[in-house]
C-alpha cells in the first residue's frame, strides 16, 4: 500500500488526561511506518452521555503505508497501556484513539469505518481535526459553522488549552508533570 495520510483523534477525561494524550502522541511516533506530521492544540470539552470529568481532545495527521486497521490494532493497544476498559458505552476514559479519516477509499468493516461516522457531529472533533487536515473537506467547514450557529468555540463548550502536546517522543516510562 501506498503512504497514506490519517487523521487520528485523541481524547481522555480520566487520570493525567494530558500524559494519556502524550502517550498516544509518542506511541504513534515511536511505531515502526507511521510518521507522526502534524499535532494540533489541545482542547477541553465538556462530555456525550453519562455523567463524568471534563475530556482533553487533540487530533494528529500522521503518514503510513500500514493498513489502517494495523494502526487501530495499535491505537487499541496504546489504548490499553494507558489503562482503558470499556465498561460503560460512552464512558469515562483514560485514553480515546479514533482513526477519523484517511486519503483512501472509503473503509468500512466491523472494525472500522473511515471516515468515521460521527466526524461532522462533534465540534471537539472538528475544531482540532480542521488545525491538522492538510485540505480538509468544505462539509468539515460547513459542519462546524452549523454547529456554531452564531455561537464561538468557547459557547460550545471548548476551552484552548494550546499547543501543549510535544512532538518529540517521549522515553517509555516518561512522566510528565499532573495538569
């Protein structure tokens, strides 16, 4: 397979929600084929479903030529190093990697669906995915503004926290100070 770009979200609203985001950065970075390019700022947002800790969300576009199902084995596994369970659908969690989009076919198996179904319906997903996408679709743009409805980022509930992820890897079993 050709490289590919991929537009990878990140979230976590449970422990040290900026060390899980840095986890996943460094985690991606530090696989063999995939070439972590470009990070955008992280947000605070409030949470989708039962009651639960605010979320830090960032998005990344990285490059490879993996199949985009490897990268979410890898996502699933960065996932589970940070502590993870799924016990409750939209839950609380440590650490959230979603594969979003990708500049390939459109992709859908029971373990994926690229672009991902829910891109166009979440602004703490739109706003940083729009900071990385190299040319981001038009009906990306225009979700967020009907989102935004005359509202502004922070009166949809995103607080910019900036560009606090690093880009330099991390050494495993780094610790960063609690945010």
């Amino acid at each position: 397979m050709s490289e590919r770009h991929i537009l990878v979200g990140l979230g976590s609203n449970m422990g040290d929600r900026l060390a899980n985001l840095q986890l996943a950065t460094d985690g991606l970075h530090q696989t063999d084929g995939i070439v972590v390019e470009a990070i955008s700022q992280v947000y605070e947002s409030p949470p989708m479903g039962p009651p639960q800790p605010d979320y830090l969300n960032a998005a990344l576009r990285i490059r490879s030529a993996l199949d985009p199902t490897d990268i979410l084995r890898r996502a699933q596994q960065l996932e589970r190093q940070s502590g993870r369970v799924r016990e409750v659908p939209w839950g609380p969690r440590t650490l959230d990697v979603d594969l979003l989009w990708w500049n390939g076919p459109e992709l859908q198996t029971l373990q994926l669906c690229l672009p991902h179904p829910g891109l166009t319906q979440r602004v703490f997903v739109l706003v940083p995915l729009l900071e990385v996408a190299l040319s981001p679709p038009s009906e990306w743009k225009n979700a967020l503004q009907a989102l935004e409805v005359g509202s502004t980022v922070k009166g949809l509930g995103l607080r910019n926290l900036g560009p606090i992820l690093s880009q330099n890897p991390r050494p495993i079993g780094y610790t960063r100070p609690k945010y």
